[in-house]
C-alpha cells in the first residue's frame, strides 16, 4: 500500500467517523423531549414546560433546563409575531402537548398541580380552555 | 544599639515592600473579579406557574401555529 493510499484511507475513517458522531449527536437531540417522557422522570405540564416527576439526577435536570429553555424561545417568538403573551402560546402548546404527545404510561401536570401517569386507552383530560 | 537599628530599618523597608507588592497582586484579583459578571446555574431557571388564566378563543387562534412549531422542532416538543 502506498503512502498516498494508506493516507487517503485514513481521511476516509476520520470523516465517517466525524460523520457519525454528529449523526448520534442530531438524533438524541431529535428526540430529546420524547426520550426525557419516556424516562418516567420527566412529564408534561400543563405551564408548557417540562416538569420534573420526583427528584431526577442532576444529568436529567440539565437536560429537562435545556430544552425549556428553548421552548421559553420558541413561545417568546411566535408570541412577538401574534400579538400574545408567551404564557398563552406555552398553555396552548401544553394543550396539543396532552393531545399527541404524552404516550400511555408517561407523566403529565394539569394546572392543579398534581402528577399523573396517562393510562393506556383514555386520553388525557384536558383544561377548559384547550377547546 | 546601631545595629539593630540597622535591622529594623531594613526590616521596615521590607514590609513596606511586602505591602507594595500585595497591593499588586490584589488589584488585578479586584479588577478581574468586578469585570466578571457572575452567573450561577440556579436550581430552577424558568418559574413554573400553573395557575394560567387562559381564554379559549387565544387557544384557538394559536392552535396552527403551535401546531406547525411543534412539527418543526421534534427535540424540544
């Protein structure tokens, strides 16, 4: 094998494996949100934001602040662009939130406060004002 | 009686040393400490109040958007 050969090859490996990294990087942030539901640690409050279930190691704290966070962004921007005040935006995210998100078994919040586990078949109760 | 007031003259100019140089070596701790804006990760960063008063006719309004928001961003939803 020549030089050349051996030093090409070797470029090929960094990239893919460069390549790869950021791939499982871009896909645990895809799914971030879905996985920290998943946990049973994390659930969905009725406020918008991500809320911790029981007391959840510092790793998952971090993530659920990360993400809320960005949700905190999300809703101050689209609520700039229709005129609303974010809390409007958030509560009527939580409402959709309820609807397709929070799979049987995973925790959710409504506003009086209290966790519950969605079980399997019935949907989640949803607040007055989700319409 | 002369010698050591010797001493304590070059002990004098010692200390006065000493002082001068911890003066340096404090200014700049002072001027980096007040040039850096302290920012400790707290325990809850965002306050989560649930008792939103929420009218249903500004739910509806936003529904598509939050909709499309929700689709576009399937990390942080």
């Amino acid at each position: 094998m020549s030089r050349r050969t051996r030093l090409i090859l070797a470029a090929g490996v960094a990239l893919a494996v460069v390549a790869g990294g950021a791939t499982v990087a871009s896909a645990m942030m895809q799914d971030a949100s879905a996985q920290l539901r998943a946990s049973g640690q994390v659930g969905e409050q009725a406020d918008g934001y991500l809320g911790l279930v029981g007391s959840a190691p510092a790793a998952v704290r971090a993530q659920v602040d990360s993400v809320n966070i960005k949700r905190r962004a999300y809703y101050t921007d689209l609520a700039a662009k229709r005129g609303a005040k974010i809390e409007e935006v958030a509560a009527t995210t939580a409402c959709e939130l309820f609807r397709t998100k929070v799979g049987a078994g995973q925790y959710y919040r409504l506003p009086d406060g209290v966790w519950r586990q969605r079980d399997g078949g019935t949907p989640i109760p949803l607040p007055g004002y989700c319409g | 009686m002369k010698r050591s007031l010797l001493t304590s003259m070059r002990c004098d100019a010692t200390q006065g040393a000493m002082r001068r140089m911890k003066i340096l070596l404090a200014a700049p701790v002072a001027l980096t400490s007040a040039g850096c804006v302290q920012v400790s990760a707290p325990e809850k960063p965002i306050e989560i109040n649930l008792n939103i008063n929420i009218r249903q006719e500004v739910v509806v309004r936003l529904q598509q958007d939050v909709r499309d928001l929700i689709k576009e961003n399937p990390g942080v939803f």
